[in-house]
C-alpha cells in the first residue's frame, strides 16, 4: 500500500509539472513571454501559484525549461526534415525552410523563443540554443564539403552565420509590431536563397 | 551670482553623468556586463551609488545608455568606412571586417554588447541596435542592386540576415568560453566570404 501511495504520489507530481509546462506554452503561443505570468498560468494549470515555485523556483527557470524543450523539439523536427533530404544544398534548404515556416506560423512562440526581451537566464539558454542549432547546420555544412557540392570553408562559423542569419531575419516578422506577410514564401525564399549562396561557390 | 552658480551646478552634472558612463564603459570592457555592477562603478567613477541612481534609476537603464551610445560610436565608424569604399561589394566587405575585427579587439565589451545574459532592457535596446545596423547595410545592398553589382533580392531580409550572420559567428569567439584565436584574419575572411556570396548572384 505504501508503495502504491508513492507511486501515486509521483504521478501527480509528474503531471503537475507537465501541466504547467503545457500551460505556459500555451500562453506563450499567444502573447509571449509576457503574457505568461506565474498568476496566469496557475490559472491556466488549474494549480495554485505555490505550486508552481515547488517545481520550478523562478519563473525565468520555468521558461528555461519551456525554451529548452522548444529548442529540443525542433532539432528533432530539422533532423527528420534533413534525413528525407539527398544532398547537402537540399538538406540545407529544406532546413532553413522548415524552421522559418514554422517560426512564421507560430510568431509569438517564435519571437518569444527567438528575441523577446527576457530574464538573463533566458538569453543563456538562448546562446546555447543557437549553438545547438549551429551544431545541425555544421553537419550539414561538413556533408557538402566532404561530397564537393559546397567549397571548403570554415565550418564553425558558417554554421553559427547560418543561423544567426535566419533568426534575425525572423526578428522583425515575428516581432510585437508585425505587419501581416502577404506572401510568407517570398520571405522564407529570400532567407533559403541567402543561407544557400552563402555557404557556396562564388560566381 | 545665481546664474553662475547654476552654470557651475549644471557642468558638474553633466560631468558625473559622462564619469559614470564612462566607468562603466572601462568596466564592461574589462569583464562585461558583470563586472559592472553599481558599486563596481561607484568606486571607478569616483562618486556614491546614491549619485549613480540619480542620474540611471537602474542598472539596466545605465547599460542601456552605455549601449546605445556604443551603437552611435559602431555606427559612426561604419558610415566612415563605406564612405571610402567604391563600390557595394567592397563597402559590405570593408564594414563587416571593421564590425568583426573590432569585436575580436575589444572581446569583453563585444560579448556584453552582442550576446551576454542581460536585463530585458538591454535585450530590447540589442534589438533597436541591430536594426540600426540592419540599416547600415540595407543601403549598401540598395545601391549594389541598383549599380547591378548584386541581384535583384528581398533588401529587409538581406540586411537582417547580414547583422544576423557576422554577429552570431562572434558569439563564440568572444564569449567567455573563447580560446585564444590563432588567426583572427581567417574568421574575418570567413564571414566576409559568408555575408558577400550570400548577397551575390549564384554560381
């Protein structure tokens, strides 16, 4: 019996704290980072605000987490776009492409997990985020080195270049003062075409 | 004699708030943004935290001060280089080596300008800056694109993507993990080459 109260015990504390990972996710998406208060996502959890400092002592160490799974999801997503890709130049491509179709259709998420101002531990988890980002990228960079398709070149920082140059192509798009993109592709074109050319020969 | 003394009270203002700027700036550029904090600076600009609080009424207002004044001072000596440069491939060139090698030059006071773990403030302020730059170099791809230099391209996205680029590539170079650089020129080359390929026409 003892044991099962346990066992109980630690599924309800398990399911706390994925309710309000799920909860501030939630808010997340639809307004940011502001508009997701320890008071609001104890309401939206359905949990009391002391709740929410048991599992997690700040709220920028709560977002930390919301951010480091963010950054865990779509590494998984760009490594399943990568694997159905042959060729490093589509790999590249499709990559790029994903990642800001999805930032463009998720704009709050994206800004919140891109560039809205936050707590210091954020911005830290930030930079480790875009270097783990940087690590796929260099990847791919390495492939098409190594089958000719791309020049020889610095690996590290075309990797970091990369990316940098499509999350702060995102910036003002899924900013807070937003215009609404009439033609998105045009947008996620532009970036690809920029990211492609510059990690290739040179006319 | 009332009017004088108010001159004098109104110089001696302005001579605490420029002492304080620039104690931080020393600060900062001996060990970023935290090694800069209000009392750190009280004692390097010689007056008391309570002056320091009069004139910034928080850490995060004084380094977004600094900050700015630090994008002016960037953005002056970008406008400079371009000015002697002919052509638009040359003038991209030329900026983004000067905004590189200066980082690498200057490391602690890049890192806290670009990327350390900072006050919402400061992020929002980083935003502002980047745009400024963005700026910078949306004119010198509207005049490659007009002279036929460059190919007809997206200009806002170009620009983003060109701060994005150099700036992210620096993260690691002058972050506080950074080894000692063997070749600084071969990291200036290698994002030069990045951002000039990825505004140029394919090969």
């Amino acid at each position: 019996m003892a044991y099962r109260r346990t066992r109980l015990m630690e599924e309800r504390l398990a399911g706390n704290r994925e309710r309000i990972l799920r909860a501030t996710r939630r808010l997340i998406a639809e307004g940011g980072f502001r508009n997701a208060q320890i008071a609001a996502v104890a309401a939206q959890a359905e949990v009391s605000t002391g709740t929410i400092y048991r599992y997690f002592p700040s709220k920028a160490e709560l977002f930390v987490e919301v951010l480091t799974e963010a950054v865990d999801h779509e590494i998984e997503i760009l490594r399943d776009v990568i694997a159905v890709q042959t060729g490093a130049r589509a790999q590249l491509e499709a990559a790029v492409a994903s990642f800001v179709r999805r930032a463009l259709t998720g704009p709050n998420l994206a800004w919140a997990f891109i560039a809205e101002p936050a707590e210091p531990e954020v911005d830290a988890e930030r930079i480790r985020g875009r270097k783990r980002f940087g690590d796929v990228f260099k990847a791919v960079l390495k492939r098409g080195v190594a089958s000719g398709e791309f020049p020889r070149q610095d690996l590290d920082a075309g990797a970091a270049c990369i990316v940098g140059a499509f999350t702060e192509a995102l910036v003002g798009p899924i900013g807070p003062s937003r215009k609404t993109l009439r033609d998105k592709e045009r947008l996620v074109r532009a970036i690809c075409d920029f990211c492609t050319r510059a990690v290739s020969a040179a006319a």
